[in-house]
C-alpha cells in the first residue's frame, strides 16, 4: 500500500521541481507570449518528464513480460499494457481500450491514480497535462522496448478521466 | 560451456560480445550475423500457437543449447536496462554482467 503513495508523492515533487522555474504563461513575452500559451520551458520541462517516463517505461518493458506469454500481434503488446503494466505500477488495470485497427489506439483511465487526489470535474484542467507527460513517456518507454516506436499524447476532458492515445505509423 | 556470447541491439550492432581467447574471434563475429537471420526467420514464422516463456529463446539453433543460460542472460541483461546509469544503445560495461558471462564460459576453458 505504501508503496503507491510513495511514486505519487515523487511524481507530484517532479513536476512541481520542474514547474518552479517557469510559473505562469509569459507574463512579461506580451501579446505574443499570451498566445502561445505554455513557454519555452514549460515546453522544455515537459520533454523532460516524459523523457524521464521514457526511460523507465524501457526498463519496466523488459522487466514485466517475464512471465508472460510471448506477443503475438500489436494488440497483444497493447492489452500488456492496458493489464499488467497499469497494474505493475498504478495497481488497477485501464478501463477501457480502443482502436481503429490501423495504428491508432486510445486507452482511457476512468480514476487515474495521479489526477485522483487533484479534483473531481474541471477544476483545475489546465494544470492536469503536466501530470501527465511522465506517464505518456512512460507508455512509449514500454512500447519502445517491446519493439513499437510510437507517439503518446494524453488528453483529459474532466477529472480524474483522461485518455492516451498511442498512434503507431504503419511502414 | 559457452564458447561466445553476444547481446544484439534492435539496430542490430553489438551491446557486448565475447568470446574464449583460443577461438578466433573473426569466425564468431561472422556466426553472430548468421544467427541474426536465423532470428529474424523464427519471428517472421512464428504462428499463433500458445507459447511459453520459452519462446522467448526462439527454440534452439543447434540442439545442445541449455535454455536454463539464456534465461540467466536475459536476467542479468534485464538487470543492466534497470541500472539508471546505463543508456540503452550504450556498449554494455557492468562488471556485474561481465562476472556472470564469466561464469557461464568457465566451463569450456
């Protein structure tokens, strides 16, 4: 049990680190910076997290399947994610995944462990993505190393409900 | 009871490959390409049939292999990837892998 809050708090420390040099959008960038919305290093510290997600999903990704069956087909390395890789580190399985068959996979977390003690609805949405980012990286981390380059992105519309979508470029 | 061994990377160069210092190297490097392809065959065969964690070792490429050693190898490899200081793509240098590749070749020489 304990071991759960322990990578939330680590988690909400990462972000909140990165997040310290940069607080708000630009306030002195002016008409310019106003519309870009996120800065420079916002930008930056977004990379960061998910490249650190990144890392560890290659690790976990040749750590986990040790004892599972080989993978047959993409939707097999897809449903290992879903199941025990959500399970390994957020300890419940995905609540949902879907595709189109040709690349495009969304997987949607109805109760995302790292959103859930934030809000329940649309307060603050706009800070949700930053919390996100290590988790995207950490998707395609795990992808990466089962042999599937792919993109990440996440997107959440109340929460604690959030959406990845993993799109994977057909050759 | 391992004359030469070798961990491959996606791109297919060498992480870490060593032999016994009586055999040629030269040869091993070639053999190591040659069971490259052979691996790409086995995947590209493989049908839907159940499978196990043994599958993981592709089934044997001569018959006097020990799967018991891939899986030793494909432990502490597994080992090198969780070690925060290693980059995946790097040459690997842990000593820890290179004292079970040790282990695994004494038997030979």
């Amino acid at each position: 049990m304990v071991d759960t809050v322990l990578f939330e708090f680590l988690h909400t420390e990462m972000v909140a680190e990165l997040w310290a040099h940069d607080p708000g959008p630009g306030v002195s960038a002016g008409l310019r910076g106003e519309e870009a919305g996120a800065t420079k290093g916002q930008k930056m510290s977004l990379s960061v997290l998910e490249g650190m997600g990144f890392r560890v999903g290659q690790a976990l990704g040749e750590r986990l399947p040790r004892e599972m069956l080989a993978f047959r087909e993409e939707l097999d390395v897809l449903k290992f994610l879903c199941k025990d890789l959500w399970v390994a580190v957020f300890q419940k399985q995905m609540d949902s995944l879907r595709t189109n068959h040709q690349g495009t996979y969304v997987l949607q977390d109805n109760s995302f462990p790292l959103l859930l003690p934030m809000a329940s609805g649309l307060q603050y949405l706009e800070e949700a993505p930053k919390f996100l980012a290590f988790t995207c990286g950490l998707l395609r981390g795990a992808l990466c190393t089962l042999g599937i380059e792919s993109v990440v992105t996440a997107s959440v519309a109340a929460l604690p409900v959030c959406k990845f979508q993993v799109v994977i470029p057909k050759s | 009871m391992a004359v030469c061994i070798a961990v491959i990377a996606k791109e297919n160069y060498p992480l870490y490959i060593r032999s016994t210092p009586t055999e040629n190297k030269l040869k091993f490097h070639y053999m190591v390409h040659t069971s490259l392809d052979v691996v790409d065959e086995k995947i590209s065969a493989m049908g839907k049939a159940l499978v196990d964690q043994r599958e993981l070792y592709l089934g044997l490429l001569y018959p006097t292999e020990d799967y018991k050693m891939f899986r030793k190898l494909h432990n502490s490899y597994t080992d090198v990837m969780c070690n925060p200081f290693y980059n995946p793509g790097d040459r690997i240098q842990s000593r820890a892998f290179d004292n079970m590749v040790t282990s695994m070749m004494i038997q030979v020489c």
